[in-house]
C-alpha cells in the first residue's frame, strides 16, 4: 500500500488511508515505544486535558449559582461564589498554562526524534551524495529536514491537543447536559454538526496537497536566492543579474499565485464554516437550551422549580438556563473544533506527505536503488549491486569473464538478469537510472570487495548515473609505491573513476579491489573547510576531542604546515591554532588547496585520488607538496592538465573517450623499460 506509485499520486495530500498507513508509519519512529519521554508527555498532557474538561463543567455549575444569587439579590452569597471562583482560578490558570507548555515540548520531542532518524540515515554512508546529485524525488533535502519536519512535528502535536479535548469535552458535556434536558439535546447538537462535518468535507478542497505544492514553491524560490549567493561572483562577470531577477520574480509570481489560490478557497471554505459551524449551531443551541421550559417534559420541570407558594422560581430556571447555557456553548465549540479539524488534518496529511517521501526516498537510496527524473509512474524498482566485503575477497580469484571458467553464481546471476530484461526496460523507461544492459549480459553485475594493500579494477565498465557508457571493462591493479596519472579528454571518465571507486556512484559491472575504512583518501580541486578553528581544518573529518584523546600535538600540526609552507598562517592569527573563521572566504584557493594536503598527510592513508588538487597552487610549490606527499608514503593516483607533474608518477592510465583505456608503465628520464606518455 505504502509503495503502490498510482494510489501514492493519488493520495498525496489528502486524508485516507495511505496518509493514516504513513502517520502510522512516522509515528513509530517519533513514539517509540510507551516508556518513552513522548509517552509520558502523551499521558500527562491528556492528563491536564481530562482535568481541564472536569473543571469546565465546574465553572458552568458555579456559573449559575452566580447569576442565582444575583437575581436573589443575596449580597453574601454572591461573595461566596465569586471568591469560589477565585480559588478557581489558581489551579485554572496552572492547568491551561502546562497544555500550553505541553504541547510545544512534545512538538519539539517529535522534532527531534524525526530529526535524528531522518539526518541519521541522510549522513549514512554516502546517501547524502547520492540522494542530492543522483536521486531526484527529493529536490530541496534540506528544507524537508528541517522545515518541513518542524512544521510536520507542530502540526501534529497540535491536532492531538485540538482532537483529544474536543473529544473528551463531547463526552463529558453531553453527559452532564443530558441530564439537565434529556438525551435529545445533545443529541441534535452532535446531530447537526456531523452533517455540516459531512457537508464540509465534500466541498473543502484538498488542502493537504495545495500546502505540499506551497513548500515546494517555497523552497524552489529560496534555492534561487541560495544560488545567487553561492554564485555571486560568476553572475556578476556574466552580467546576469536582469536574468536572475526574471528568474526569481517568476518564481515568487508562481509562488503568491498559489498563495492567493489557497487564499480564496480558504475565504470561502471559511464563509462556509462560520454558517455551518458558527451560526446555524447557535440557532440549534438556543433550541436545546429551551427545552427545559418549552419541551416535552416542560410541565415536570416547572413543577419540581415551583417555590413554597407554588410559584415558578425564576431564579431556579435563570441558573439552569446559565449552567446549561454554559455546557452547551462548550460543547458546540468542542464539536466545533472535531469538525474544522479536519482542515488541520487536510495540511498534516500534507507535512505527511512530504515527510513520508523523503523517509522513502532515503530508504531506496540506501538500499541501492536510484530514481531519476519524476518517475512516480515506475512500478518495478531495480537494487543497484552492493556488496559487503567478505572473508573471501581478498583471496578469492575471478575468472574474468571467461564463460569457460563461469561459476554456478555467476551462471544464475546472468540468467537472473536475463529473465529481468523486460523489467528494467520498464525501469528505464519510466525514469528509473538507465543501465547498460550489454554490459550485464557480458559480465556479473558490480561488486566492492576489499582486499589489504591494493587498489584493483577487474573488467570494471565506468556507466554514469543517466546510463552513458565512458569506460569498458577497465582493468589494472596498484599497489602501494605505484603512482598513477589519468590522462584522457573531458567527459571520458577520469573523474567518474574516483567517484566509482569512492562509492558515490554505482559499479554497475565488473569488481573492485580497496583497502577498507579510510586507506583511501579524496582530493578535489576544490577543498571542504569546515566551520571551526584553524586546527580543525587539518583534523577534518576527525574532531579535536578525537585529536586530544589520541594524544595528539599542535607541534605535529606544525610540521604538516610548514611541509605545505603555511607555516606563516598560525603566526597570522591572533589566537594561531585556536583561530576561528570563515576559512572558504578568508584563504586563498592556492592556501585552502594546501590545506587539504597537510590533512592528507596528517591522515597519513594508503592511497590519495587527486583530482586537479594543486591546480591553484604555483608551478614551483606544486613540485614540493607531491614531494612532500611522497615522503609521507603515500601513494597517489592524480588527474591534472599540468604534465608537469609526470616526473612524479611512475606509471599513467590513459582513457581515450570512446570507452578505450591503456595503463602503462611511464618511460623513467633518461632510461628504458616504459613508454613515452605523450604520443
């Protein structure tokens, strides 16, 4: 039911039982289980609500005593009833607070748990990548962390006190006040409320969906200032600010467009509301109210409110119709709100929706599958190959393709594939990531193995995530002291190379060999500085507690920048290591390039993938970073357009960009036994 793309399209936004399946779904994880924080304040919260309903129908019955005294016109006992109500007050005004303060700890519980679950599976392994630049259900993740989830959490927290009170006050009302005019009072209120509920839920419009288009306008239009700001610079060289102005006014037209839709269909549905809700109840209150005097039991009751001489007390009925009066403004409001609530439930279906989505979409890319494009007409899904590193691995030899040396696993592998041609057509065609399906009928499907002291490629196929074949059954091995340079033309795989062998995007054929854990380390042109002290930006991604308890020295630090000649930048801070700022902006890109080196040495793995990682930093310098990266027994596997930096490899990968490769051993200075790199 939750995975069905149709009824999922269908249901977006509106309450039925997809969104009850979902809530119930989200709810396990923000409740979950009953010794939890969010259960006791369930409890107490619909605590205070049973206790704040026990001391309405108090004040309606001190209520009448009051106004009782005032047509006695009995001085003393009038006094006695106001300071009853004063002594009421207290516990009152405690009482209403504690919901008050109830209801925003237990939104901010549901924040949180929501918020741990969702973040923690984003910053699992690489789903955070995979979900922002390959998947794209999710446009805007970080809006849906933590806007849509806060609004999400307060919605719900809301409508649990806006639904439960309600309710109890319907059921405590009705009882008190039926015995004050019979069972058909409160009934005909309840009567006449659930058929403007029925009439309203025919007519609302579905708010859940219009909210769930309203963030996603909200967010489109938030991304394109985000996108001014990040590309600031290049626009202003460009000249495009009148582009981006036309860009971002359409997109807020599209925005207050939709606002003003939801504006008026909320102007009548509320028109609507107050006739049904609001006027027509009063008008059914003041018939029940009447009962009593001018009802089927009329003559009983003047008879039991007679005074001594027989007389009708008008006092007597003057607080019956107060108390009463009292109970039935109460319970028409509770009705009242039962009734209207369902526009609040219209919008959580909404935040639901959109929470629900995201939680899916998080759940497919960590299990390996890939949406592209909108495909939510997509019935069969396919599971990219992922698999954990084994025992065997590492000894294990592959045949290489060759159907003679074919294993019983790779025999039914191939005829699994076979048998699901026409589902992953249907894949394909529906938006779901392409694949080269020449490719898996030739081979056995992609796998990451480990193995000790090795990086290994075993007829591995490059395919980028849209299906584009760059490398064909790519096979070399490097061990450690193998410096490695990719050569190749743009777009024919050298940096799709780094990207596979990181796992950010699929194998989708053929077998990798890499050390586990963090023996292979990534270096982009350009760096991440994250936020923190000059210290933490060597550390990344350890953190500075980790350093101290590891029992680590800033005079190590030190070494590490003078060996990338940064050592003027501690003595350029007044606080030196303790410096914080915004390193992206304040350094230089040459300076943050040499930033990322001194953490690569200071992490000290088997194996560095540098791409165009000196590109900013002078001719002269870049010979003693890869000197200095040689000295700290690293071996690196380089992509750069200075061929000067050849004399610091010792053998070359070449992709051709028609899916053709070549690694070869690079021809020593003034020696033999290679080939010259260049043609």
């Amino acid at each position: 039911l939750l995975k069905d793309p149709q009824r999922s399209r269908r249901s977006r936004g509106r309450v039925d039982r997809v969104f009850f399946y979902r809530l119930a779904y989200i709810l396990k994880v923000v409740v979950p289980s009953w010794h939890s924080q969010e259960s006791g304040l369930l409890f107490l919260l619909s605590l205070s609500l049973v206790i704040r309903t026990y001391m309405s129908i108090y004040i309606a019955s001190v209520n009448g005593k009051v106004v009782k005294a005032i047509v006695d016109r009995n001085f003393r006992l009038f006094l006695a009833r106001i300071g009853e109500l004063g002594l009421y007050s207290l516990p009152a005004s405690f009482v209403n607070s504690f919901i008050e303060a109830a209801g925003r700890l237990l939104a901010l519980r549901f924040r949180t748990r929501l918020t741990d679950w969702l973040v923690g599976r984003y910053l699992s392994k690489f789903n955070f990548y995979q979900m922002s630049n390959l998947d794209s259900r999710v446009d805007l993740p970080d809006q849906r962390l933590c806007q849509d989830v806060e609004k999400w959490s307060n919605c719900l927290a809301a409508l649990y006190s806006n639904l439960t009170k309600p309710i109890l006050d319907i059921v405590l009302f009705s009882q008190k006040l039926a015995k004050s005019v019979g069972a058909q009072g409160p009934l005909a209120v309840i009567g006449w409320y659930l058929a403007s509920g029925l009439i309203i839920k025919f007519v609302s419009p579905p708010f859940g969906r219009l909210t769930a288009r309203e963030q996603r306008l909200e967010g489109a239009y938030r991304s394109a200032h985000s996108n001014i700001v990040t590309h600031a610079e290049e626009i202003a060289f460009y000249k495009g600010n009148q582009f981006e102005l036309s860009q971002l006014q359409e997109k807020y037209r599209r925005l207050a467009s939709h606002a003003v839709r939801i504006t008026r269909k909320r102007l009548v549905m509320g028109s609507f509301d107050s006739l049904l809700v609001k006027y027509g109840a009063v008008i059914v209150g003041y018939s029940v109210v009447g009962l009593p005097v001018f009802g089927p039991g009329s003559e009983q009751y003047l008879k039991e409110g007679a005074d001594g001489d027989g007389e009708v007390d008008a006092a007597k009925i003057t607080q019956d119709y107060v108390s009463n009066s009292s109970l039935l403004i109460n319970l028409a409001k509770a009705i009242g709100r039962v009734v209207v609530s369902y526009k609040e439930m219209q919008l959580l279906a909404g935040y639901t929706h959109l929470v629900f989505e995201t939680a899916d979409a998080l759940r497919d890319v960590d299990e390996g599958r890939i949406v592209r494009g909108h495909g939510v007409n997509a019935r069969p899904a396919f599971t990219l190959a992922r698999q954990e590193p084994d025992s065997h691995s590492v000894a294990g030899q592959k045949s290489g393709g060759d159907p003679s040396q074919e294993t019983e696993g790779d025999r039914t592998g191939r005829m699994q594939i076979q048998r699901d041609m026409s589902a992953l057509s249907l894949c394909s065609e529906a938006g779901i990531i392409d694949l080269d399906f020449d490719a898996l009928e030739e081979g056995r499907g992609g796998e990451v193995e480990s193995s000790l002291q090795s990086l290994e490629f075993e007829n591995a196929w490059l395919v980028s995530p849209g299906g584009e074949t760059l490398v064909k059954g790519l096979s070399f091995k490097v061990t450690p002291g193998m410096n490695v340079f990719v050569l190749g033309p743009n777009g024919s795989g050298k940096s799709s190379l780094f990207r596979i062998l990181g796992e950010l995007w699929p194998l989708q054929q053929g077998v990798i060999r890499k050390p586990a854990g963090s023996s292979v380390f990534y270096l982009p042109q350009r760096p991440y500085l994250t936020d923190g002290s000059l210290r933490a930006q060597i550390l990344y991604p350890q953190s500075e507690t980790e350093f101290w308890q590891r029992g680590g020295d800033d005079a190590e630090l030190e070494e590490l920048m003078a060996g990338v000649r940064l050592s003027y930048l501690i003595r350029r801070f007044e606080d030196g290591w303790d410096e914080e700022n915004d390193w992206a902006d304040i350094l230089s890109g040459g300076e943050q390039q040499r930033i990322a080196i001194a953490r690569l040495c200071y992490h000290r793995p088997l194996f560095a993938l540098c791409d165009e990682c000196t590109s900013a930093v002078s001719i002269d310098v870049e010979g003693l970073l890869y000197e200095f990266i040689r000295q700290r027994g690293i071996t690196v596997i380089s992509i750069s357009h200075r061929m000067n930096l050849l004399k610091y490899h010792t053998h070359i990968l070449r992709f051709d960009g028609q899916g053709g490769w070549s690694f070869e051993m690079l021809q020593p200075a003034g020696g033999e036994g290679g080939r010259d790199p260049l043609p």
